[in-house]
C-alpha cells in the first residue's frame, strides 16, 4: 500500500480536480480504490498485517484516512475511499500514523506488507447513483451482507451512449417491477484499464445471492433477459468475480 503515499503533479491536480467536482455535482460519488494482488501463498501474512495496521489506525484514532474493503477470489485486496477531488491523493494519510508509531515500527508493518505482492496499482472509480438501484438509499455496505457479485461490462467509447441506454432500460424495469435486488454502479475513472460500468451486488453468502436471483429473474419476467441480452451484445468484455467485504480490515475514524 506504499503507493497511496504517491505524489501527483500539480498540472494534472489541477486538470482533474475540475473534473471530479464537476461529476460529483451530476449525481456521482468518486473513490480511490487501492488494489494489492496478493501472492497466493502470502494471503494469510497478508491478512495479518493488514490488520495490525488498522488495529493501530484505530489505537491512535487517525483521522486522515477512511477506507472500506473487499478482497476476491483470485486474491486481489481493494482499499476503496471516497474522495471529493484528486487533490485528497496527494495527501499524505499515514503522516501522522507514522510519527504516533514511529518511523522505524511504522515501516516495519508496510515492509512486512510489500512482500506480500508483486503487484499493486492505483485508479478512480465513480459510483453513479441514476444508475444504480437501491431506492431505500445507497450504502456500500449493507448491514449482515458482506457477499458480493462484481460484474464488469467493458465498453468502447465509440459505445458507451449505447450501452449506457441499457443500463438506464435496466434500472427503470427493476423499478418499475419493485425488484428486492439491489445493486450499485461505478464507472471506471482515472487509472482504469480501460473503460467500463462495475456493478456491485451485496448478499448474505451464496445461497442468499441465488434466491435473491431466483426471486428477480421470475418477478421481471421476459423483458429482464431481452434487456439483458441486449446490453450483452453491446459489450467489448464481460467479466463477474466473487469476493467479501472485510469490515475487520477497514477502517472509519471516531469523530
């Protein structure tokens, strides 16, 4: 995670800082997501420092950092915080963790933590609240359901008026229908490979996720998979992965 430490030019704060604060006022949250592809076989040293550094983020009540967290099963660790424009990367959020630990024990624990992967990066992704459906109000993290179904549909520029249509034809049929299935939709921002919508749906675990599927597929009925399919054929690449969120490994501060 030394990368959310990064420095970004003041030339591009200043380009896209405009940006974000323009899509934050058209109905859009963005976030910083911080990804660790974690070595297989380092997954449970991984784990453990992960939370021993938000045991100590906690024990001096950091206030710089807020961040919830998801891991899939092809071990990828994705640190995702909210910000209000690129300027709160350049930020440095471990400052003041570092001089209440200490250096020398401060970077013991991200030491521990580069050996873990080979691999980490850093990107923006924009949750866009006309298209995601949760008419009893959007959370992340809804209480008791740490399940989670991660769809990506990869786009082109040259369509995505097409297939944001399908998303928003979507969203207006589970509304329409009343569905009980919630989900959320971002989509990808700075420092994405490549262009997409990510659609994030929670459950209990695998058993409540099929029944909650069972249950929308017979209430939308025929139009659903038409809508479906429809949206499918548009699409460059469509990818799902199973993860959970880790509510032990993020952290809030106490205000």
């Amino acid at each position: 995670m030394r990368t959310l430490m990064t420095r970004v030019t003041s030339l591009f704060l200043l380009l896209v800082t405009g940006a974000i604060g323009l899509a934050q006022e058209s109905n859009t949250q963005a976030y910083w997501v911080h990804e660790d592809v974690v070595k297989p076989s380092k997954v449970a040293d991984y784990e453990s420092v992960c939370k021993e550094l938000t045991d100590n983020l906690k024990k001096h009540d950091i206030q710089e950092i807020s961040t919830i967290v998801t891991n899939t099963q092809d071990d990828r660790y994705l640190w995702v915080s909210p910000i209000t424009s690129m300027a709160d990367i350049d930020k440095p959020v471990f400052a003041s963790l570092r001089e209440k630990m200490g250096p020398q024990t401060f970077e013991n624990i991200f030491n521990r933590m580069d050996e873990c992967y080979d691999i980490e990066q850093d990107y923006i992704i924009h949750l866009d609240k006309a298209l995601s459906y949760m008419p009893e109000g959007i959370t992340q993290t809804p209480e008791g359901e740490n399940y989670r179904k991660f769809f990506y549909f990869h786009i082109t520029p040259s369509n995505r008026s097409v297939v944001k249509k399908n998303m928003e034809a979507i969203t207006n049929l589970f509304a329409s229908k009343g569905s009980k299935f919630y989900y959320r939709v971002y989509k990808s921002g700075f420092g994405t490979r490549g262009e997409f919508y990510m659609v994030a749906a929670a459950a209990k675990n695998s058993t409540d996720y099929s029944a909650k599927v069972t249950a929308n597929n017979e209430l939308l009925g025929d139009e659903w998979p038409k809508l479906y399919n429809e949206l499918r054929s548009n699409l460059l690449k469509f990818e799902v992965f199973t993860g959970r969120m880790r509510p032990d490994m993020a952290y809030s501060p106490s205000k």
